[in-house]
C-alpha cells in the first residue's frame, strides 16, 4: 500500500465520514488516492483556517474527531490558528498536512515550513513521518490522543515521498501507545470525599463547563440526573452551557464576565463549590483573591494540570465527568444523603433574590432595533425547531450565550478560549454537514464575519443550508464598548468603516441576503430565513451604542458586578484591571 | 493565586520520556512558554531497547508552579513517568564540570594543589594550561570554580546536573 492509501484507509478505519480540506502541491499523492474511493467525502474549503474550524463544528456537534487536510507551508500555517482555537477548547481534531519531501526538509524548499516546530505549542501532540513503515500507528494513535484523556489538535505532518512509498497497513486494534494512559475513572476515596462535604453543604452551587460536553451526552444526563436529586444550584461556563437543560429550575445561567447576576452572587457567596470539567478561567474567576473566597472546592477534571493551576482547591478529583458523576450519585444514593431542606430553602430564597434583579433586561425601543431584542425573537422563532447555535466573538456572542437556551449538549458550538473571529461560519458548516436536517445558525457580528466571509462559497458548493444572523453595529462591538467604558470613548479603529452591502455580497456567494432595518421587519425575517432551505445570509442592522452587560470589569470580583449603563465602568475599575483583557 | 506570597523553592525533577525527534523541544517549549524557569537541563539517552531517555532538570518557582509544572509535564505524549526528586527527599545530585586554567608559576601550582583538593582531574596539560574535570555537588563545582577564576580560568563547561533518589528503589 502507497502512504496515501494507508492514510485512505486509516481513514475510514476510524470511521472518518467527512474530511475538511484544501489541496496542494505536498499532498497531491493523498488527494489522488482520495480521489479514487467513495467512503470519505472531501469538503473543500476556501482557507484553511476555515478548514480546522468546520472540522472543531463537526467535532463538537457529533463528539467525533474532526478531520482535515492540508498542504505544507502556507496550508498548515494558515491552520494555526485553528488548531490553537481547538487546544485551548478542548476540541478532538486531526490535521493531516503535508510536506517537502524528506530529501528536502531543512531546505527552504518551495512550500516548506516547519510545521511540527510551529505547531508543537499550539496541539496537543504532534507526529513527522519520515518513515512510511509507522504511518498506519501514527494515523491510529492521533485519534487515541486526539479523543482520550482531554481532547486536542494533533498534527501529522506527512513528506511527499512518505505519501508515494510503500509499506504495511496495520488496523487500529493493533495500535496502543506506549505511555498515553489518561485517567478517566476517579480516586474512590475523594470521590467519597466530595459527597460528604457535599451533603454537608448550606450554599452550594455545581459550576460545570465544557468537560461535560466533552466527556459526551452520558455526562450531561447524569449531571442534570445529580442536580435534581440534590436540588442544587447550578451554573455553567460558556463552553458548559447545554450541560443542563436551560429549561430547568436549578439553572441560573451562564457565569462569569457577562453572566448572570445570581450565577455569579451565588458563585461569591456559597460555602461548597462542585467544579466539574471547568478549568478557573480568568473570564469566569474575575479578580482570584475574592474568588469565592469562603467556599470549599471540589474540582473534578481530566487533566491533572487543571488542578490548582488558578484557584487552590480543596478536593482534587482526576478523572471523566461521567465517570466520576457515576460514582458521586451512586455514594450519595449508598449513603442516603439528604441535604437538610430547610437551609436549601433559604439558599434558594437568597438565589430568588438575585434572580429578580432580572440582569439581562433591556431597555427596548420601537425605533431601532436592540441586538437583544433580535436575538430574543431569533430565540423565540425557533423554539420549536432542531436548532444549533455557532457564533463569532464579541458582543453578540455574549448575548446569544445570554439569551438562547439549549437544552441539551453539542448544540452550542463557540470559540471560548482563544476567542477567535471568523470561527462561527466555519463551524457552521461543518455543524451542517454532520446533521443535514437541523436548523444551523451562526449568529455573527459584521466585522466578525468578514474574518472568513469567503466559507459562504464552501456552504454553497455543498448545499450546506446555513444561516448567517448578523448583528451589524458598524462596530466591533466588544471593543467598542471597552474602548467606551474605560478609554474615555475614544474609537481607534473600531468603527467598520466601508462595509459591504452584506444582501448583495450574500447573493455574489449564490446565498440569499436577508435585511431588517426597523423593527417590525425582525420577525418577517427571522421566519424568512428559517424558512429559506438555502445558506442565508441576515444583516440586522442594530443599535451601535448597545453594551454588553452584565459586566464584571476587569480585575473586578464577582459581587462587583454591574448590571447596566447606570453602573460606572471606568470607576468601577481599579488601575490593575486595566492591564487585563 | 496569592503565588508571590509563597515561597521560591528550587526542585530537581526527573523525567522518562521517549527518546524521539522533538521530545526535548516539547519539554523546553513547556517551560519558556508558560514562563516557568530552567536551572539545568540535562538529557541522554538511558534505555536503548526501549528509546527511552532520562531528562533531569532543576527548576524553580513557588510550591503552585512546581506542581503545575510536573503537572504539565506529566500531560506530554512522550513522557512516561516524572519525578520530582527534591520532593521525594534527599536525592545524590552529581554535577560534572570541565574547567580551562592557563598560567605559569606559582598560580599554576596552587591551581593544581587546590584541584587536588577538590578531588579534580587533569585530563589535559601543556606546560601553561591545565584542563581540569570536576564532579560533586554543584556547590562544590561552584566553589572550585570560584577559586579557579582567581587563577587564570579561560574556559568553562558545566555538564548540568543529573540526580537519584538514594536507596533501593529504581525509577
């Protein structure tokens, strides 16, 4: 078997159906032998950035390994960004990228770039098969380190010559690595641990993030599962959320910078915090010495660098959500705990309070269009409808995290890490692929979208009936409102100045282009849209002046949220808080 | 975290990992990209059959970052196993060093006199140099070149240092 068809093979051996790519001189040979089998559709992309993010939206609305492929030098350069986003969300995804032949490496060779030197900080792990003998075991052991433990990137940088040699095919059972073991069932003894501090708890609240999601739909079965039955509390992160029902009554919404109200007074003020698959980012903690700062934290997480990497917490536990999840509701069955029901009353009562503060309202107008009202109708419209939700990064990101509920995992795909513009449209499309009947938005900035606009072509190509909900502010909104709030209003460079006109540019794609300027026109459009089977493409034209809120300045701690205009950022932020993103 | 409350502790860390192109850029890259220090850094190759080999480095940093970094270390592909011989108790840390001296007369014999003190090794001589090859403690490599600064070193190579737990335990 040539390398190439040991890559086809490998392929299909680990049940790649889709494969997200852009060809080039260094990975013709891969393209070829693609060419002559049926069981891998190729997608081709129109930027390979474009290509990891379909593959991250293919990934995290299927729990599968996204797959892509590229060529050498530019093609895995212009994946880097990509592949960052992917690592810092814990994304499974394995990029095949080609190389100068191995004759050449090292020679400035046309194309050439040192791709596994340049990758190695930004994957998980990376490969450079010089020898087409242990092509098939790198293939198979990319997708075990790719899905296992906490998931990543990895890169196999394949050399042209490789593509064209001769060697054996091993399958995948044949394949274990040598010293990759992650943990995933837990210390019964923490776990034990946990479940008393637990049922001993007066104020405590589960703050569950993205290793949920990642651990698969068991997880967020048996979380929901585990709240009910302790009637607690619970928040999730942005990567989190669809991990509980939104729809349930002991979800008080996303935390953090622009979370709610009451996930974020609870997080400051109970005494027992249940960490599960969340890592104490700095968008969640705000300023670290008030960070909950009388509470006991149990942290359970897969990667034992998670532990006491920000916050100091009490009861580390190793291991899969679900794994660990499974055990935490089997000890506290086995135990017959029950927390007492008059101190959960008052916790509750307490949360009651915050929550009628009601933190995401609005001031709403008849004669312009709110970016929340129009992600309220959006919400509203498609209620009934098989939805998932990509987005860009910036204000309207914040809002439809705020605002539209999921109800269940895999459904909200967004770039929460690395906060990468241009992700949204991408990940739609791959989100499509993997579920051709579903209702697959990206709700977008204008200055967002235009970071990877040229992917309408690949949603067309493939009949990909995606839509596009631009909140267009002229801004970039996100920026727009620091710049407000704490550099004295002065825009640098925020405003987007000589947009396009986003119909006609979605009808040059073979799109449809969709406007409402007032606001009686937002929910003809919405239905439009939905109702459109083909990629659209929406410009809703907004009020520029809408901020984000809440809001915890930077350098700020949790109590020291602001709920509205009304609220004072720049006093409100101390001077080290201004160095902070 | 409170981290510049707590205190600067120096650890020795002993790392298996596989013995493959990149292993040791993996393990540097972790360090100079989450800003975390290397003291010393040495690696070879310590179990051919099986492409094994032995990373020893000292690092520093409060008692959060050290565990971050066996933490962090630990979630590499290619490592197999991390030590933190600091921790674990006393470990024998050896350090090698080839020192350079050149001078004639009196320097140059009590640069000989004290090497023989030292327990160092002339493994090359000329009738105006001497190449001396110490190994101890890097205390005691320090203070020997220490003295030999004062009596015409030239040239100077430290090995880094390389450690083990005592007693009978194997890794």
């Amino acid at each position: 078997m040539t390398g190439a068809e040991i890559v086809l093979r490998a392929l299909r051996d680990q049940g790649v159906d889709v494969v997200f790519g852009y060809p080039g001189g260094a990975v013709l040979p891969i393209y070829d032998a693609l060419f002559q089998q049926n069981a891998i559709r190729h997608v081709l992309v129109r930027h390979e950035q474009g290509a990891v993010h379909a593959a991250e939206g293919y990934a995290r609305s299927t729990g599968k390994v996204g797959v892509v492929l590229v060529t050498s030098g530019p093609g895995a350069t212009n994946a880097v960004t990509g592949l960052t986003d992917a690592l810092m969300d814990s994304i499974p995804v394995v990029c095949l990228t080609g190389q100068v032949p191995t004759h050449l490496i090292g020679n400035d060779a046309f194309q050439e770039a040192d791709t596994t030197g340049i990758t190695r900080p930004c994957t998980k792990h990376n490969y450079l098969v010089k020898d087409v003998d242990r092509l098939a075991r790198v293939m198979h052991e990319a997708f075990v380190v790719a899905k296992s433990g906490r998931p990543g990137p990895v890169v196999i940088d394949i050399p042209k010559d490789v593509q064209f040699a001769s060697g054996p095919y091993v399958g995948p059972t044949e394949v274990r690595h040598k010293s990759y073991r992650p943990q995933v069932k837990a210390d019964l003894a923490r776990v034990e641990e946990a479940v008393e501090l637990m049922a001993a708890a007066r104020r405590p609240i589960f703050y569950t993030g993205g290793g949920i999601i990642n651990s698969g739909p068991l997880a967020s079965k048996l979380l929901t599962q585990f709240v009910r039955m302790t009637g607690y509390p619970c928040t999730n992160t942005l990567m989190g959320l669809g991990g509980l029902p939104a729809s349930d009554s002991h979800f008080l919404g996303m935390l953090g910078m622009h979370g709610t109200y009451e996930a974020n007074l609870a997080m400051y003020h109970c005494d027992v915090m249940i960490n599960i698959g969340a890592r104490f980012d700095d968008r969640v903690t705000g300023k670290l010495s008030e960070f909950s700062p009388n509470s006991k934290k149990i942290h359970v997480d897969i990667d034992p660098s998670s532990i006491n990497k920000n916050v100091r917490v009490d009861v580390p536990i190793i291991g899969d959500a679900a794994h660990v999840l499974e055990d935490m509701i089997r000890i506290w069955r086995a135990k017959h705990k029950r927390p007492d029901p008059k101190t959960l009353r008052d916790w509750w009562a307490q949360i009651e309070t915050w929550r009628k503060r009601d933190c995401l309202r609005y001031t709403r107008s008849e004669t312009i269009i709110k970016p929340q009202f129009a992600i309220e109708r959006l919400r509203d419209l498609i209620r009934d409808r098989d939805y998932y939700i990509t987005t860009e990064v910036g204000q309207h990101q914040m809002w439809a995290a705020q605002f539209i509920p999921f109800e269940a995992p895999n459904r909200w795909l967004t770039s929460g890490g690395l906060g990468t513009m241009g992700y949204g449209l991408p990940a739609a499309i791959g989100c499509q692929l993997a579920h051709p009947e579903a209702l697959v938005i990206d709700v977008a900035g204008e200055a967002s979208i235009m970071m990877n606009i040229q992917e309408l072509s690949t949603a067309v190509q493939y009949r990909a009936p995606i839509k596009v909900f631009i909140l267009n502010n002229q801004y970039m909104g996100m920026v727009r409102q620091w710049q407000e709030l704490l550099h004295g209003g002065r825009y640098a460079e925020s405003y987007s100045e000589a947009l396009p006109d986003f119909v006609k540019l979605a009808e040059a794609f073979g799109c449809v282009g969709l406007r409402a300027t007032k606001v009686a026109e937002v929910d003809d459009v919405i239905r439009e849209m939905i109702n459109t089977p083909k990629p659209v493409v929406v410009d809703m034209a907004v009020d520029p002046h809408e901020n984000c809120f809440p809001m915890i300045p930077g350098g700020k701690a949790h109590y020291e949220i602001l709920l509205g205009p009304e609220d004072d950022v720049a006093e409100a932020t101390p001077e080290e808080g201004m160095v902070l993103v | 975290m409170s981290s510049t409350t707590e205190s600067i502790e120096k650890h020795t860390i002993a790392v298996l990992v596989d013995n493959e192109p990149g292993v040791l850029a993996r393990v540097i890259g972790l360090f100079s990209g989450r800003g975390y220090n290397i003291e010393s850094l040495t690696v070879a190759e310590v179990d051919p059959d099986q492409s094994l080999s032995r990373i020893t480095v000292v690092t520093t940093g409060t008692p959060m970052i050290i565990e971050q970094i066996k933490a962090q270390l630990s979630r590499l592909v290619p490592v197999h196993r991390v030590r933190d011989l600091t921790e674990e108790g006393r470990a024998v840390e050896r350090e090698l060093a080839l020192v350079k001296v050149s001078g004639t007369g009196d320097r140059r014999i009590e640069a000989l006199r004290l090497a023989d003190v030292f327990k160092a090794r002339v493994v090359d001589a000329t009738l105006n140099s001497f190449v001396f090859e110490i190994t101890g403690s890097s205390d005691e490599v320090q203070d020997f070149i220490g003295l030999m600064r004062q009596l015409g070193l030239v040239e100077l190579c430290r090995a880094g240092v390389v450690a083990m737990s005592r007693g009978p335990a194997g890794f």
